[in-house]
C-alpha cells in the first residue's frame, strides 16, 4: 500500500478540535514529550507527513478522548461520543473510537489478517472492521507509537523491538511512508540514531 498525496486538512476543522482539546484540559495533562496536546498534535502532523486523508489527520489529533487500552485517561466519556462528532464528523470520530477501544492483548497478533476479530474493550464484544478501518487502525497505531518512541529514548529502547515486531506484522496494512518510518525509528542503522522519518 502506497500512500498518496493527502488532502490538506482544512484549518477549521483542525481549529475547532484543538479547542475542545483545549477546552478539556488535554493542554495540561503530562504526556511523553510533554502534554497530551502537544503529543496529539505531533501524531497528526506525521498522519499528514504519511498522506493521510483529512478523516484520518483528524483522528490521530482526536485518539486519546475515550482513552486507550495502553493510556486510560479520557476526555469525555463514551455517552458524550455526539459531542466530538459534531466536531470532527462521523467518518473520524469512528476511527477515534475504533483506536480506543482496541482490546490490544485479544486484537493485536491477528490484526493484519483480513478476517481477524477486533475485541471491544468497552462492550466485550468482537467485529470484523471494514479493510480501510482496519489499515486507518494500523496508520494511527504507528504514528502514535512511533511518536512517543521518538521523544523518549527510554520508551524506545525498552518497547522498540516489541513495537518493531507488531509493526512487522501490520505491515501489510501500513503505507510504505510508515513502514519507513517504523524502520527508521524502531531499527535505526548502527551508526545512526532514531530519527524523524
């Protein structure tokens, strides 16, 4: 999979999100690299790097509001799901949902397969997400890994072979801009360190 010149996200929507994010408090939550804002911006920054269409830009800036299996903070809680609908649509908000209510442990080993169950950590319940939900899933889940590996060594040297590994087997899923990026990251050559890919 290849990715293709991405449509710019336009600056409202982008806007609108940053100031419920604001609005929320993710500007003052620690966050590796330091707030939970800055961390979610960098994410759709590299989303839009990738050639990530708008939808998905706007998920990666979006995918901690209901927390994730691996960061348990959220922002609003999954009654309120309307609420960040209205301000990012329904095609992203899916993805942020989808993202986090990813039962890694029960979702993760057979995620590239295309008839694999996805767990729902919120309901118990197992689906099988569409193809293009299912790549959207594996782009974000790079980035956002990707990200945090980029700006805490620590966090890179005790998760990137695991992290190189599930990527490894995601890559069926991922466009050859992230996969690139998952090498440069996670399997630096010798000589080089991690980098901003």
């Amino acid at each position: 999979m290849s990715a293709s010149p991405a449509s710019p996200l336009p600056p409202a929507a982008s806007a609108r999100a940053v100031a419920l994010l604001r609005t929320l408090g993710a500007a003052e939550i620690d966050h590796p690299g330091g707030t939970l804002l800055a961390h979610l911006q960098r994410v759709q920054e590299q989303l839009a790097a990738w050639g990530a269409r708008p939808a998905l830009q706007l998920a990666g800036l979006c995918h901690a509001f209901y927390g994730t299996d691996g960061f348990p903070t959220a922002l609003l809680p999954l009654d309120r799901r309307t609420e960040l609908v209205a301000v990012i649509g329904a095609e992203a908000e899916a993805i942020v949902y989808l993202y986090a209510s990813c039962d890694r442990k029960a979702t993760y080993p057979a995620l590239a397969n295309p008839d694999a169950a996805f767990r729902d950590r919120f309901t118990g319940q197992a689906r099988v997400p569409e193809p293009r939900l299912r790549r959207d899933f594996a782009e974000l889940s790079a980035a956002n890994e990707l990200d945090l590996a980029r700006v805490d060594p620590s966090f890179r040297e005790k998760w990137g072979a695991q992290l190189l590994a599930l990527f490894t087997r995601f890559r069926p899923l991922l466009s050859r801009p992230a996969w690139s990026a998952c090498r440069a990251v996670l399997a630096p050559e010798p000589d080089e360190p991690a980098r901003r890919a």
